[in-house]
C-alpha cells in the first residue's frame, strides 16, 4: 500500500493510500466463527520452525454458541517438556457476514484487501496475544504490557473477492509462506512498523499458569471499492485453565554428548581450500554431564586468515522411542542455539553459507532409532559441512538439540542441551 504516516489522536490511527476509516463509512460486518488450529512450533525464523501433525494439532472453533470463549485444554504454550524453544503457534481464519453491503461492492479481482487488528487486551500482560516470528520485535507475546495496545497488519490491494468475502485468508500458518502484509506494533509512543512481511510470519501465542482471564478483540476490516472500509469486531475471552503448559507429552530422544575434533584448516568464511591440520593440533572436546566443555579443546585461528573446521558429532538416547514411528530412510538435525551469537561464530559452514542447523538426509532408521544411545552421525566424515567456533564463545553458554524426522514429515526434537564453555575452551593456534 506503499507509505504510512502516523497521526496521534489519542490511539494511532494508520493512513495510508486508502482512508481506513474506523467506522467503514457506516459499512459493517459480523464475524460469526473464528477457528484455532496449532501449526507450528519454534522461536523465530532464525531457527527451524518444526511443524505441528494432524494428529497433535488442537483445533477450536469459536462462535455465538460458546460466546467466543476458549474451552479448557484448547490451547498451549510448548510442544513438549515445557522446552521454551518450543513455544506452540497457532493460526486462525473466520467467517464473517456482510450487515448492509453486497459482494458487488468489492472492488474487482486483484484489487482487494482485508486487515485484522487484536487490541483492548485485559489485563495488559495477557495470556495469549500475538507472537512475531521475523521483525524488530520478535520471541514474545504482543502485547508484553501495558505500553502496548496490541497489533495490526494487512494484505497489499491485490485480493480476489473469494479471497476477502465472507471469509480471511490463514493468519498463522509458520511453516508455509504466506500473503504479504504490512505489520505494525500499537502502542503508547505511537505506532511502529515491525517489519513482518507475510502472514506466516506472525501467529497467536499463549503462557500457561497465568492464573488470570484474557480478553481481547479481534477486529476484521474489508476494502471497499468506495475506498472505504467494512468493519467488524469480535471480544475473544481466553480462561485460565484454557492454556495447557505442553501439547504432548511424547517420549523424545535426550541429548547425551557432544563430540568435536579440529581436522582442517580452512579460510574464516569458506570450506575451500583445505589444509590437514598437524596430528599434534587435531584437539578433540568431548563434552557430557556435566556439559562443561573442556579447556583447550577447540581451535579458532590457524593464521591470520584460516580458521579450524570442527567434526562435530551428537550422541543421543533413544530408549522408548518407537522405531515404526520413523521411516527407514530419516533425516536427522542437528541445531545450535546460542543467544547473542550468530552462525558465523558458532555454526556450520558449507562453501560459504554459514547456518545454526544441519541436516543429514537418507539415514538408516536402524542406525539411529537403536533403543539405546546413539551415537548420530558426523559433519564432515558424514556430511560436506564443517564446524566452526570463535573465542568469544569461552565463558558462553550455547544449546544444541538433535531433530528426527518421523514418517509424516515432522520432527521429533529433543530438549535443548545447554553447553557451558570455559574461559580457554577455544584457543588460537
């Protein structure tokens, strides 16, 4: 819709090509049913977002007849082991029915455009609001407090009328790739631009415990060709008891070792050219309970322009898993978190794109689901990725987990393993 000026009139009010006037020139809408599905689970896009199975998903259809109120169980804040890397997504569509206009009132085919507003949160730290995968805020549920009002995002004026009438595209989806829109955050300083481009990049979120009623409103408002606006509103009420601390309580494999050995020497930002490191040099860290990296384990500088490139290798257990729920050739993931880092001091490098995630495809089911402690496969020995690792990682903290891939798709994680490193843990050659 191109540019946005913001006007302060008490609540920011947002103007862009079109008037979006708040009372949709006396052209209104009334939203019948809203439903809730489950879709995803992560933190940001920085990381892998693991999709929710049919079979795990909460679904929840809210209307007149449960006056828009979430039944006890119906939602949750993690996937598993109350694991806060696993905060649980879930998106929603509605139907909604025209008060006083007709479908012709639409603009044409490719010209259309809807936007959606969640405000009027009670209390102002809600249990449940929304969650920005990707933007200049991200990893928390909006509104946080009371300086936040609450959101507000729409498409671009390029919608066909099935896709507006009487209907709203999926907000929430977080493992497709969704419509692109404009996000912005409300609150009391005016009204900021978050940078979210697509609808997949944002969903509701919710915190288990609050011990507390959240109600909010969800407003829906619909272009028309006159320019103006039909609007509707709906209060959502969230009880207590509605949130559930984890959607499943599946058996997940557990993190047991780390094992790392500097093999080559490589250019900071490149896997190529390669140079053996001396025997002598080849330093190995292998880091189990406690997970205390050991002192003088792994190499950053090899000169002045090469760094080392790591093997690195999780073993994990895998008591109690069952081998059907897998297919025979899996992939498996390995992913590093480390707040306040990123891949290019801790990751892998493969050519010269660095990542927080690998992942080895086709592997034997009976080599990794073994009902004992696995010992996962190698980067480098079993993939063409190397890892590698700065200094400023010595008395840091990192997590590493291990993802397996089950027969629909999906990834069974397990939780996160922090690893604490000593204050030599890295050194230079």
């Amino acid at each position: 819709m191109g540019l946005y000026r913001v006007i302060n009139m008490g609540v920011p009010v947002l103007v862009g090509v079109c008037q979006q006037a708040s009372g949709g020139g006396g052209k209104t809408l009334t939203i019948g049913s809203i439903t809730f599905a489950t879709t995803g689970y992560g933190t940001t896009t920085s990381q892998p977002i693991n999709p929710i199975s049919v079979g795990e998903a909460l679904t929840t259809t809210l209307n007149g007849g449960n006056s828009f109120t979430f039944p006890t169980d119906s939602l949750a804040q993690f996937y598993s082991n109350s694991d806060p890397t696993q905060q649980v997504f879930t998106g929603f569509n509605l139907k909604w029915e025209a008060d006083n206009f007709l479908e012709s009132d639409l603009p044409s085919d490719g010209e259309n455009q809807i936007e959606w507003e969640v405000s009027s949160f009670s209390p102002a730290t809600p249990n449940t609001g929304i969650w920005f995968l990707e933007g200049e805020s991200t990893g928390q549920i909006i509104p946080p407090n009371a300086k936040f009002f609450g959101a507000k995002w729409n498409t671009g004026n390029d919608l066909n009328r099935a896709d507006v009438w009487e209907t709203a595209p999926f907000v929430g989806d977080v493992t497709s790739g969704g419509i692109p829109i404009q996000s912005f955050i409300i609150n009391t300083e005016g009204t900021n631009n978050n940078n979210t481009d697509r609808i997949s990049k944002l969903a509701i979120a919710s915190t288990a415990g609050s011990g507390s009623t959240t109600t909010f409103t969800l407003t829906v408002r619909v272009l028309l060709k006159s320019g103006e606006f039909a609007t509707g509103s709906q209060t959502i009420t969230v009880p207590s008891d509605a949130v559930k601390a984890n959607l499943t309580t599946a058996v997940q494999p557990t993190v047991t070792q780390v094992r790392t050995q500097a093999l080559l020497s490589t250019p900071f930002d490149n896997t190529f050219p390669q140079t053996a490191l001396d025997p002598s040099e080849q330093l190995v860290a292998v880091i189990a309970d406690p997970f205390n990296a050991p002192s003088n384990s792994m190499i950053y500088e090899t000169s002045g322009t090469t760094s080392a490139s790591h093997t690195f290798q999780v073993s994990f257990d895998t008591t109690n898993l069952t081998t059907s729920d897998f297919p025979e050739e899996m992939d498996v993931r390995y992913v590093i978190t480390a707040s306040g880092y990123g891949a290019d001091e801790i990751g892998f490098i493969q050519e010269d794109l660095f990542t927080s995630a690998v992942t080895f495809f086709g592997q034997d089911r009976n080599a990794i689901i073994t009902g004992d402690i696995t010992d996962g496969p190698t980067v480098i020995l079993d993939d063409d990725s190397q890892f590698k690792i700065v200094t400023a990682l010595n008395n840091a903290t990192w997590d590493i987990r291990v993802e397996l891939q089950k027969n629909d798709g999906t990834f069974l994680a397990s939780p996160d393993q922090t690893i604490t490193m000593a204050s030599d843990t890295v050194i230079n050659l």
